[in-house]
C-alpha cells in the first residue's frame, strides 16, 4: 500500500500522546537570553533555585512547530498567585524532573519566552541536549468576591450612572471620600447595605471597604470607613481614610467591593450614670460624681454602693485601695458610653472610705477628654496598680531623736536634727522585720579607701526625699547598734518620725596597687664616669670632676640615649640674658629618683663638635652615680632679665620706700647732684681727678655739724659767694665763730 501520513510520525512524538505535552532540548546556560530554537534554559544550575524558565518559540518536536501563543496564554488565569503548574521530566528518564509553578506574568520576546517560577519539587539532574517534556496544567480564575461595580474615573460629588463606583480624588492615596451607585452593575438596589457600612458604635474604625480591579487582583484600594455614610437620593457618599493600594484603575474597569464591617464596641467597666452634684451625699442607686464641677480640680471620686444594673459593687470598689504602691494605687476611667470621646481619668492616690451606702475615693485628675452631661450612661473602667516591689536595701524606720542611744528595733537616726549637718548615722542591729543586719553593718569600714562606701536612706511613700553620706570614718558597735562616721553628700525633701525608709550601701573600692612609675620627664641619657673632656660616645652625660659636688662643667653628648640629635637643644642652655643664672639642670638615676644632682647653669656652653661642654654650678644632690646608669636630664630655663638695668631705664623713677644704700655710695656725674620736686637744682656737685678729702654731715640731737674730713691731717673748708653775692651765716642771731689754731678771714 501507498506511504500514509502516519509513517511520518516518530515514536518519541507518539509518546507524548495527546496531552498538554511538549518538548524542548536542553540547554545548560543559565543566561536568561534566546536559548535557541526548540531549547529551553534555566536560570540556575541548582534545580531547586530556578526562578526563571526561557523557552523558544518552537518547540522541538518535528518540524520546530511555533507554540509561543499556546505558553504565553500560560499565565491567563486571575490567579496571580499560582497561574499553573508546570511538570518537567527528561524523556526516557522520568526520575529527572522538575515541578513548580507560575507566579507571575510571561514576557514575550518575539523569538523566546520567560517564565517566572516557583520551585516545587525535582529529582536527578539535567544534561545539555537532554529532550525536555513539557506538561502544563492551568490554575483556576480566582472566585468572585463582593459586589460587581464599575470602576469611574469621575472625582465629582454627582451621580456618575447605575453600578458605579467613584473616588473624590484620582490619586488613590489622597482619596477621603467613596461615591457608590445606589444600584451594582447587575441592576441590583445596594442602597440600604451601604447605608449600614458607618453602623458600628466603634466609630474611629467602622469597618474597611476594599475595591478590586476584576481580572489585575494586583491592582485595589482598601479604605477604613472612619465617618458618616451620607445619602445623596441615587448614590451613596462613604467618609474614608486611605489604608493601602497598588496599580492604577482605568475608566469602566469592572471591579469587586468588599466591606468588611468592625464590630461594636463592647461594653468595659461598671455601667453608670453621671451626677453633677458634687455634694458628698448619696445621688442614687447607680450614679458617679465628684467633688469639683471642673474635673481636672476633682480630689475625690465618689460611686454609689451599686452599678445602673442595681448590681452591687461595693465590695468591689472597696479594694481600689488595696496596692501597695502608696504613690498610685490603680487608675480610674470613666467613659460616657455613646460618646467615648467624653471621658475623665484619675489616678487613686489615696484611701477608699466607705460612707454606707456609697464610697469615697481620694484621686488626682490625669485627664479630661469632652465633658460630662448629668444622667448619661457611662462605663467605669478600674485598673489596679502592681503592688510596691521589694525595697532595695534594709527596711528601717527614721527616728528623729539625735542622742547616742538606741532608739529601738529597725531604727535609724542620726546625731543632728539637720540632716545636712549630721557626722554619725545611727542603725539599730535588727531591721524593721526583726532580721539582724549587726555584721552587714560593721563591714560598711572595711574598705580600705578613704571614703568607705556610700549609705543612702529614702522614704519609702516618696522615693524623691532622700539623704546620702560617705563612709568617711569606722563603724563603731554600741553593743545593740551601731554607729558609723559619716559626711553628707547630698538629699532632698524632709523626714518626720517614724517614717519608713529603705536604707542602701554601697561599697567602696579597695585602694588600688600603686602604679608602675611613670615615663621619665627630660632627656634620656647614659652616664659616664670619665672626667676627660672627649667625646664619650652616643648618649653619654659625663663631668670634669669625679666628685659631682665638685664639678664646674658638665659634658652632654650631641644626641641621647635613642640616638635622637639634641645638640641644637643643650646649644641653648646658656641663651637666658640672666648670666649669673641661666637656667637649671638636674640628672637623675632612672633607677632611683632619689639618686641626682642639681647645677646651675652660670657660663656658656662651648660645642665640641660631638658634644658639648656646659659651664655649671653645683647645688645639690644625693646618692651616688655609677659608670652606664641610665638617667635622665632635664633643663628648667631662666627668664632673662629684665629690661631696666639701671635707673636710666626707667624716665620718671619713683621709690617706693626710703632709699637704702645698703652700705654702698651714691654716684654723681660732675656737675649733677640733687634737684627739687619742681626740677630745680638745690645742690650740684663737682668733682676732681684724685680727691681724697670731703665733708662729713652728721645729725645730731642738739647741734648737727659739718665736718671737713679725708686722709690729709689738715683740711679746710671753703665758701665761697658767687659775684657780688655774699655769705650770711644767719640774718637773726648773732654769730659765733671759733677757730682751732687757724685765721678766721672775715671779709665785710
């Protein structure tokens, strides 16, 4: 017979049957790129990594047929999650598989195909050229949810048609108000449904409206419904507040609406009614009040001994004073139940006082929200305070006696009534609960520091007055307590007696070691014994004379011990302009600080070429230095002196003391002597090449003189008039004049 159409078919395409098989060869590439016609590649060598699939156009079945339009319907289902199942196995070979799914969205390039993926399970592994089945099963669309609306790109507040849903703003994140059309896009009346989405009495979050583009479930806006759904005769205006949203709506786009709706608010606390008597007498069987109209004043809170309910509450109420933190025993808030945003809330910061047939409850005012309105129902809401944990420290009771006696079991007392001035803080052997705290006590000195530890006691209703001392001193037993010397550091607030405190100590460090002796100031250098004026090598600091006490130049060399230059350093010892003291040097034994010695630099210091040589003065020093001891030098400059060097340095002298010449002369130039306040010379004086004689001026209690002296056995004085001037020895007493052996000219 004839060749049929049959004998062209292989029988590797008659093992795919007529499934949903395909095949593919291969390809070991992981490039997401054209893999070839009829190959497909993945994009990881790890079966259980591949996220990507690419796949020709054609498969390689026979004659390379065109698929490309079969795999990219691959994606078509609503399903965006899982849009199909994809089954990959080598042919012959069916333990070498790959399972997973589609996740997203195929890209079609013209001549391949992308898949994205989610691994799902595989086996064995692939080879390049291997034929590929392909089977592929489609996911369902996802179900229909909500209402059938049309998605309108209209923003205004006006019926925008039947089944119509519209937004007041196009951008979906600014949009605070939803317009629905009285009617769904299936003619369906939504009106009295929509009308209930503001329902709940939990009117901050009344419930959440989500709209979906139907087919893209990426693309949807969800909004909480936080106001009033107001009727506008054929549509529905819906108060909202943006939540999330993805992808962009078009014009006529079919779309689900959901609304989810928030449950009411349920009831809290003991059911109520507000009083606004603030009178403290009872109001009635189930009322609240203050004692103040302006609640923020309010001190107490009263509540009947039963709820609105005629349920009693006494008992309960009873224990809203029952913590033991005295500070705030619990927190009252109180709530009109149809508008919560009217409330009041007080802390209990006192006791509960029963008043037969309603209770008195000491608060302080926290805070208002609104305001009360008489005979509202409210809810009354109690949340107790932890008890007081355990105090920190020993539980003691302040005594404000200040006598050095025992003032009983638990006691702690000091000896000053002003706690800032108390020296001694007094504690009992026992604390409060009879528990004997003697030998923690006698350790608070066993520190060795000077100050010992710290003791700090508070009161225990209110943490904010506190006192605290150093340990300064020893404990001293008193056989049944104890007393420790102590300074004040700091406190707050007062103590009355018989306060309970909390007492805490704590310990002082131990002096620590002494540290490691520190780095040595000055130059480090190595001494040398030799006196010889030579270079003694690197480092070397050595003196004319073996006897340092004796010694007038001390030699350094021109770098130090570490080899660093020095020289243009020591080059300065001598450059104060104080000459007789230029500054001070001192070497010391790196060993023992106490071995050193001390010389002033009083001459200059001449370079040697390798070193130099430093004229000194010996000072002082001790111990004694030995050939290669490691030692230190260092210099102290002196400032150089000052600029007055004489009384010519200085235009208008002034003293001011008496002149003291200090057994010394004061020089006159020739022809210059003493001159007034007014600059007026008073007395000038002269002088000659080689006087030897002179007058003596001498004081005297009756009769001062003057007295020609000098080292000749006979000396004259001579006065002498100036012109026709003349020399009167006195105009009002007559003179007496007396002559030793000698003339008396008188010329008249």
């Amino acid at each position: 017979s004839g060749e049929t159409a049959l004998e062209n078919i292989t029988l590797s395409d008659l093992s795919l049957g007529l499934g949903t098989a395909t095949k593919w060869a291969f390809d070991t590439s992981t490039s997401m790129a054209d893999p070839g016609t009829g190959d497909v590649r993945f994009n990881n060598a790890t079966l259980a990594s591949v996220t990507q699939i690419s796949v020709s156009y054609k498969s390689s079945q026979s004659g390379n047929p065109d698929i490309s339009d079969w795999v990219a319907a691959w994606d078509d289902s609503t399903n965006d999650a899982i849009r199909g199942h994809i089954m990959i196995h080598e042919d012959g070979t069916p333990s070498n598989f790959w399972t997973g799914y589609i996740n997203g969205a195929i890209t079609d390039n013209s001549t391949w195909l992308q898949i994205p993926v989610t691994h799902v399970d595989s086996g064995g592994s692939f080879s390049a050229s291997d034929s590929m089945v392909f089977g592929f099963s489609r996911a369902g669309d996802s179900g229909a949810g909500g209402f059938d609306m049309l998605w309108d790109a209209d923003t205004s507040d006006s019926d925008s048609g039947a089944g119509k849903v519209w937004f007041n703003n196009g951008t979906l994140a600014s949009v605070s108000i939803v317009y629905i059309d009285d009617l769904d896009s299936n003619g369906v009346s939504i009106n009295a449904l929509v009308d209930t989405f503001d329902d709940s009495t939990t009117t901050a979050l009344r419930g959440t409206l989500k709209i979906t583009k139907k087919g893209t479930p990426a693309t949807y806006a969800v909004y909480n419904v936080n106001g009033a759904v107001t009727s506008a005769s054929t549509y529905s205006k819906v108060a909202v507040a943006h939540v999330i949203s993805n992808g962009t709506f078009t014009d006529g786009d079919p779309a689900y609406m959901e609304f989810f709706r928030t449950g009411n608010i349920g009831i809290g606390g003991l059911s109520m009614a507000w009083e606004t008597t603030t009178t403290d007498t009872d109001q009635g069987a189930g009322k609240c009040w203050a004692n103040n109209g302006t609640l923020s004043s309010a001190t107490v809170f009263y509540m009947d001994d039963v709820d609105s309910n005629s349920a009693d509450v006494n008992a309960f109420v009873d224990t809203w004073d029952d913590s033991s933190n005295l500070v705030v025993r619990g927190t009252i808030i109180v709530r009109e139940l149809a508008s919560p945003a009217n409330f009041v809330i007080f802390n209990v910061t006192g006791a509960v006082t029963s008043a037969s047939t309603y209770s008195k409850i000491a608060v302080t005012h926290v805070a208002t929200g609104g305001s009360m309105t008489d005979g509202n129902a409210m809810s009354v809401e109690f949340y107790k305070a932890g008890n007081r944990g355990p105090n920190a420290g020993l539980d003691m009771t302040f005594d404000n006696t200040t006598t050095d006696s025992d003032q009983g079991a638990g006691k702690l007392w000091l000896n000053n009534g002003t706690v800032a001035s108390a020296s001694v803080v007094y504690i009992d052997d026992v604390d409060d609960n009879s528990v004997s705290i003697n030998s923690f006590v006698d350790s608070f000195d066993d520190s060795s520091s000077s100050v010992k530890g710290h003791i700090q006691f508070e009161k225990q209703a209110d943490p904010a007055v506190f006192a605290m001392f150093n340990v300064t001193g020893s404990v001293t037993s008193a056989s049944t307590y104890s007393k420790v010397a102590c300074t004040y550091v700091t406190g707050a607030g007062s103590f009355s007696d018989g306060d309970k405190i909390s007492t805490t100590f704590i310990r002082g460090g131990d002096k620590g070691d002494t540290g490691a002796r520190g780095s040595d100031a000055g130059l480090d250098m190595t001494f040398e014994s030799t006196t010889t004026d030579t270079d003694q090598g690197v480092g070397k600091v050595w003196f004319d004379d073996g006897t340092l006490a004796s010694a007038s130049v001390m030699y350094m060399d021109d770098v130090d011990a570490n080899s660093a230059s020095i020289n243009s350093y020591v080059d300065s010892w001598d450059d104060s302009t104080n000459s007789a003291l230029r500054g001070t040097v001192t070497i010391t034994q790196k060993a023992s600080a106490a071995i050193f010695a001390i010389y002033n630099v009083t001459g200059a210091v001449t370079s040697a070429s390798t070193y130099s040589k430093v004229a000194v003065t010996y000072v002082t020093g001790a111990g004694s230095f030995t050939d290669a001891d490691a030692s230190t030098v260092s210099f102290v400059r002196t400032g150089n002196a000052g600029s007055l060097t004489s009384v010519l340095g200085d235009t208008s002298p002034q003293l001011g003391a008496d002149l003291d010449t200090n057994s010394f002369e004061i020089l006159f130039d020739d022809a210059h002597g003493i001159k007034d306040d007014s600059g007026n010379e008073q007395l000038i004086f002269s002088k000659t090449g080689s006087a030897t004689n002179y007058l003596e001026i001498g004081n005297a209690t009756a009769d001062p003189d003057i007295t020609a002296a000098g080292s000749d056995s006979n000396v004259g004085i001579t006065i002498a008039a100036k012109g026709t001037g003349v020399i009167q020895v006195t105009t009002t007493m007559n003179p007496t004049l007396t002559s030793t052996g000698k003339a008396l000219v008188l010329g008249f």
